[in-house]
C-alpha cells in the first residue's frame, strides 16, 4: 500500500470551535501524522472561500484523502465530499471529525478540549487511511408512494403528490378520513365551518384516479429503505360492503347494541353497526366487531335480515395487502392529554368538564347535541362557563414541558362560539398568556375579550369540584392578586396535544425516532424539518409537533414536494458501506448467516455471500465473525482498533 | 488523595450512528457540559461492535469503556442492539473473571432525543471510575 496523502481541514466555526479548542495545535498535531500531507484551518470552511480553499489545496498538493474536523457529520459530511470529489478524488475517502457537538460546545476547558479534539481527529485520519475509494450502488426507485394517516395532513399530503402524477396509497386506521378536523365545528380565526372545508378534500381523495384509499387499515411492517419499501398494511373487515351500502340506516335501528360513541368524543351513543359521521369517506357503514354479538345469524344477525342492499356479509376476513413504495410520508397526528392525569382538574371523573374537542362536538351542526350548547349531564343550557388553558402543557414539573401552540387560539374561538351559542351566557377564560403569532389571531382573541365580553382572568386554576349542582372552580387572578371562585355550569379544559398512540406505534414500526416529547422527530429543526432521520420518509401535521391547520397543510405540501422530488429520479445512489466477505478468512460456520436481521448473507459453496441489493451496512455479521472474515467497507475491524489506538495515544 | 484527584480516566465510547451519537449532538446543540473524559468513536449500530474491540481499548490502556446504543426496539437495523446486549452481557463476565473491575465497563441506551441523558453517562461514568484508578490488569506493558 503506497503512503495516503490525506489533507486535513480543520475549522474554526467562528468562534463556536476555536473558542474551546485551540485549532492551530490541533492542526500542528495532525500535520506530524505519518499520512497527513497537508493541514490547513480556516474560520468558516463550510463557506465559499473555505470550500473553494479544500478544492484547491486537494488539487495543488495531490491529496487523496481528506479530513474536515468541524461539525456533526449529519450538516457537512455530504459538503466536503461534494468537494473532494469536485476536486478529483473520491467521495468516500473524505470524512468528518466532530469535534464541534462532541467537542468544544460540551467542555469549557480549553485544554482538556484540545486535547479531546486531537483524539478525535487522530483517530480521524487513521480511520480515513484505510478508506477505500468505491462508488456509490445505483438502485431503481419505486414510483409510488404511501400516506399514512387520513387526516387533513395525510389527505393533503396524497392530493399534491397525486396531482403529480404518482400513485398515492393513503391508509387510516380509522373507518372514515378526516382526522380530527372533522371533528371540528369552527375554525379559527375565520370561524368558517370546519366540514366545509374538509368535505370537498374528502371527496376529492377519495374519487381521485391515483390514490388508493385503504380505511380501517394499519400499517403492520415495514421493510426496505429509501425507494424501495415494502409495506404491510392489515386492512380489518368492516363486515359491510362499501360499493352495496346505500346508508338507509335500517341496520342501526334494529341494532340492540349500544357503546359509547368515540367519534363523538363519548358524548353520545352508537350501535355496534355505524357509520362515524353524516360526512363519512368512504361512505358507509362499518359493523365493529368487538361491540357485535357474535357475527353470526343464529345469535343475532338482525342488521343482515334487514339489509335489502345485501351489503352485510359476516364472512369477510382480515385481509393483509403488501404495497411496494419509494417514499412514505407519516401523518399520523395527535391525541389529547389524558384527564386522568390531572386531578386537580377532576381527573376526568367531574361531570360537564369536557376537553376541547367535546366543546367542538357540542357546537357542531352535526354533533351530538345537533350544534345546540348544552350540559352533558342534564341537557340544559350552560349560563356560566369556565375555559382553562394550558391544562397539562407548559408544565415540566409534572406534565408537558412544551406550549401546545394552538390552545389560546382555539379557547378564543370556543368563547366566541358558545357566545354565539348562548348570548346571555357568561365565558370566563384563565390563561397563562396569549399567544396568538398568526395572521390575525391577535385581532381574533381582541374581538374575543372585547366584542364578545368575555372575561380573561390571568392565573391557574388550582382545583374544582362538583358543589350544589354546579362546579365550583377555585382560581387566582393573579393580575388583581386576588383568588377566584367561579359557580360554573360547564367547565372547558384545553387539554395539551400530545402524540397519537398511532404516531407512537408507526415509530416503532418505521424505525423512526421521537423527540423527548414523544413526537416525531425531524431530521433538522431548521434546515430539515419535514424529513424524518431515515431516508425517505417524511412527516406532515400535529406528529411532528402541535400545529394548526394552515401549518399542517403547509407542512403536508412540503412533505408531497420532497416525495415528488425523490421520486422524480429514476435511479438513487444508495451507501456503498455494507458488508464484504474475505473469502480467504471465511470457514463457512453460518453465524454471520444467522446474524444479518435482512436475511441478506448465505452460504455458497462453504463461503458466505452478501447480497448487496438487502445489505444495509449495521456489521452485526462483523461483529459476529471469529476469524473477521466480514467486515463494513470503510468501517473495518481493522480500522476500529486503530482508531481505538489513536483515542487512548 | 490529591493524586486520585488529578486522575483523570481515559474512556472510550462506542457510540452507534442512529441514536447515541446523535444524541451526544442534542447534547452539543444543547450546550450541556460534561466531562471531556470519553471519546467517542462512531459506528452503524451497536451490533457492529465486536466483544474484541472492548478487549482492545482495555488493552491500549482505556480505563473506562462505554457501549451507548439505541432503546432497545427502537434500533435503526431492526435488532443490532439485542445482539449487542447479549455480547456485552457476556464481555462483562468476562473482564470480571479476569479481574477487572466490571464498573469501568457500561453499557447504556441513549436515543437522539437524549442530550441530557448522554451528558449524564458520561458524567456518572467518570465519577464511577476515579476511585478505580488507572486499569492495568488488561493493559498491555509498555514495550522497551
């Protein structure tokens, strides 16, 4: 092996590296490297001039490998190798060592930095001395793509990218789209009907030539990666043909089933054969199957006898449905803070305290009480109610650390509602603080307090309970400094959005990590944030992060453009870093074999073979090896323990 | 005492790609200090990480060696971290059989939204090695 002649590049960023690391030592001591030709720091060498600077001195000094030590890899690895191979070399042999994240923002003292940072860079340029040149494997793209989540940020998300031209598969798990915005009654701050807006999307999903549509589905497992997924998707029997379904309703009125309804929050009832709403896509009635008596004429069979469409058929079967697809975009949104966990709050055990969303279901047209704002527990009409924000958000100690975003917006809205609703009612609304950053928010909850007179109290509420048929809410004003007591015929808590179980469950299955609030977690917070960290797969809507809806839809739009983008190359240069057999080494003992989670190593002719098409380069066979007969391009055995050696020199 | 002071362990920490080096990022991006005893070496998973490397950094002279990997269930390669799990489970039976002090070895899960739980490993692991010592059961002697 003739001597490497690597350059190192090591950067200053500013201050925010040279500040605690002191970079001309660490370039003095990577020049004295056996390999190291050239060492050169620059302040910003992610810059133009520094880029151009790296091209250059590749050129001038006939480097044929290159170390950048500056930030995470995950911001400039693709920057510097875009460089080394602008300047003649290839890619692969150029790689990053952080000493930025891993280095000098964590540690203050700068000679302890330092002398980390070299470490770091040392074993850098050993590891980068036995990299080898190697291109990176070209592989088809499926052209289709997968929606998961049939909410406003799933349907919109599956509209742009089949307007593209592509094939949309949209799965919800649900028996009809829609999401939580159908069950919406307002929005803010136009206050047009949510269904309204919503309906005509529904429609235009459901009818369009290239989305696929697969309610009362979920996603089972997901294999493969950018490109090329394989998906399994369980779609449950809903026990009534959709295409037959002339939604007569005959079968819910002899249904003696009754559960509670939870697309009406449990605000009402509903037979165990349904249909979720008036507004239902796909059009028709679902029978669910744990409520039913037993699927079978001989112990029931009612809603079958008096079906003249002959839509019911109790032998319809789980089906599963296997979907090969390039990208996927994850719009699985969210759920409500469970009441449970605020007690002081009542713990969901007080009657006619409602979250947010039964408020919503109450003044629906549609909803349960046909859009009339009445008390749950005796159906009159509320004359005081109380709505408290922030329930369970903005509170590290001992629920959600974040601000739910939309609660101030949508607490204004459901004031000015049940004004609307009820005009001689009293609102009384505790806050924390507005915010209302939005095109005209701010001016909506100024028409709230002023117009509307509704009654902003500035304080937490610190317990209510049930007294003398109303709810007595015990608060602090702490404006005036005084306490409250409030005798409310209804209380409305605007309970924090935290992640869908769903959206919970689809990162399990796709492999896709959660932030420390247990939302979906985005490639970068600024540069990156519709991208989810592994390729190809991308989010949309409130799983990301609490949002309205103009947010959501933005989002859901970038979301299908980055699909359509990916999509629109034929072929995707996929990691050259997986796993390569020294035939010499191999004995043939299988363990590898047994090893690999893709399946993608077996036995020929008594030596182990990797299929580069299924290997993803994790090393589980290297690290499995007893005569390191297999090791990851680039990340070799061999490599590893002299990188161990450069840590410990 | 003063000189179990001064000591300062030397730790290696194989971190995988997916989780725990990116959350040593969160703890960058975060600006959390923590010991600058462990340096990092990045790998794809901690299934990669062969039982021989941890023999390997106790024998160049790691005091202290640390395996950080993703949640168990929540690993990019489907199940690299079970197989890691059951390696270092018998690694550190091990360097006990041998004589070392099974403390200056951990293993630990760190996901990418863990900054702070990263900056705590660390920490609790250099504070649970300076009463060790220096290692040099598995050290390899200094050639003459």
């Amino acid at each position: 092996m003739t001597k490497k002649r690597t350059g190192v590049f090591v950067c200053h960023c500013g201050t925010n590296i040279a500040a605690t690391v002191d970079v001309a030592k660490v370039a003095r001591e990577m020049a004295g490297e056996n390999t190291v030709a050239y060492t050169q720091e620059y302040v910003y060498m992610c810059s133009e001039p520094g880029q151009e600077s790296v091209v250059q001195a590749i050129k001038d000094n006939q480097l044929d490998s290159v170390v950048v030590t500056c930030c995470s890899p995950n911001l400039h690895e693709k920057t510097f190798r875009d460089n080394a191979q602008r300047a003649g070399i290839n890619n692969f042999t150029c790689e990053i060592a952080n000493i930025r994240e891993q280095c000098s923002w964590v540690h203050n003292d700068k000679a302890k930095g330092t002398e980390k940072a070299i470490k770091i860079s040392r074993s850098i340029v050993r590891r980068v001395n036995r990299n080898k040149p190697m291109d990176a494997i070209a592989v088809n793209v499926t052209r289709r793509a997968m929606v998961i989540g049939g909410g406003i940020a799933g349907i919109q998300a599956a509209l742009d990218i089949a307007n593209a031209g592509i094939e949309v598969t949209l799965v919800e798990k649900q028996a009809t789209i829609g999401g939580r915005m159908l069950q919406l009654s307002e929005t803010f701050p136009t206050l047009d009907c949510s269904q309204c807006v919503l309906s005509p999307k529904m429609v235009e999903v459901k009818r369009h030539p290239r989305v696929k549509l697969l309610t009362y589905s979920e996603v089972q497992e997901v294999t493969g990666s950018v490109g090329n997924f394989r998906v399994k998707i369980l779609k449950k029997p809903t026990y009534v043909d959709p295409d037959k379904c002339k939604l007569c309703d005959e079968c819910t009125v002899v249904c003696p089933v009754v559960v509670p309804n939870e697309y009406e929050l449990n605000l009402t009832a509903r037979r165990a054969i349904y249909i979720p709403y008036a507004q239902a896509i796909p059009a028709s009635f679902t029978l669910d199957e744990s409520a039913c008596l037993g699927l079978n004429p001989i112990v029931c069979g009612k809603c079958k006898d008096v079906c003249e469409a002959d839509a019911i058929n109790y032998d319809m079967r789980p089906e599963t449905i296997t979907e090969e697809v390039g990208a996927i975009v994850v719009a699985t949104g969210f759920d409500l803070y469970d009441q449970e966990n605020m007690p002081e709050m009542g713990g969901g055990k007080v009657e006619d305290v409602l979250d947010g969303l039964q408020f919503e279901r109450l003044c629906s047209a549609s909803g349960a009480t046909q859009g009339h704002v009445l008390r749950p527990s005796d159906h009159k009409e509320p004359k005081d109610v109380v709505f408290i924000q922030c329930v369970g958000s903005r509170d590290p100690a001992k629920h959600c650390a974040y601000c739910s975003k939309i609660c101030c917006m949508y607490t204004a809205k459901h004031a000015r509602l049940y004004k609307k609703h009820v005009p001689d009612g009293r609102a009384y609304v505790f806050y924390i603080d507005i915010r209302s950053g939005g095109k005209g928010y701010e001016e909506f909850v100024q028409r709230t307090m002023e117009d509307d007179d509704t009654l902003y109290l500035r304080g937490r509420v610190s317990r209510l309970y049930r007294h003398n048929g109303k709810i007595k809410v015990l608060g602090t004003d702490t404006l005036s400094g005084q306490n409250v007591e409030i005798d409310a015929d209804m209380v409305v808590l605007a309970l924090a959005m935290v992640p869908s179980k769903g959206t919970i469950d689809i990162a399990k299955t796709l492999k896709i990590g959660r932030d420390k609030d247990g939302f979906l977690a985005e490639a970068h917070p600024k540069l990156r944030p519709v991208e989810s960290v592994t390729g190809g797969i991308y989010l949309a809507g409130a799983a990301q992060a609490p949002k309205d809806i103009p947010e959501t839809v933005a989002q859901a739009g970038a979301a299908a453009s980055k699909v359509i983008a990916l999509l629109s190359q034929s072929t995707l240069s996929r990691s050259p870093l997986i796993a390569k057999v020294r035939r010499s080494h191999c004995t043939g003992c299988g363990m590898c074999v047994d090893a690999c989670p893709y399946t993608a190593i077996r036995l020929e002719g008594g030596k182990a073979v990797v299929n580069e098409a299924l290997c993803e380069g994790c090393g589980s066979c290297s690290a499995t090896c007893l005569r390191a007969a297999i090791d990851v391009k680039n990340v070799t055995q061999l490599q590893i323990h002299e990188m161990i050696e450069a840590c410990l020199a | 005492m003063s000189e179990q002071q001064d000591y300062e362990p030397r730790i290696v920490a194989f971190l995988c790609k997916w989780c725990s080096s990116a959350g040593s990022d969160l703890a960058g991006v975060s600006r959390i200090q923590y010991p600058a005893n462990a340096t990092p070496i990045t790998v794809p998973c901690t299934g990669a990480i062969s039982p021989m490397y941890i023999l390997s950094a106790f024998n160049k002279g790691a005091d202290g060696v640390l395996v950080s990997g993703c949640h168990i269930g929540d690993c990019h390669y489907i199940e690299g971290n079970y197989l890691a799990r059951r390696k270092m489970h018998l690694i550190m039976q091990l360097i006990e059989f041998i004589g070392v002090e099974p403390n200056r070895f951990r293993m630990s899960w760190v996901s990418a939204a863990e900054g702070a739980k990263f900056a705590q490993v660390i920490t609790d692991f250099v504070d649970d090695l300076q009463p060790l010592g220096p290692q040099d059961k598995l050290k390899k002697a200094e050639r003459v």
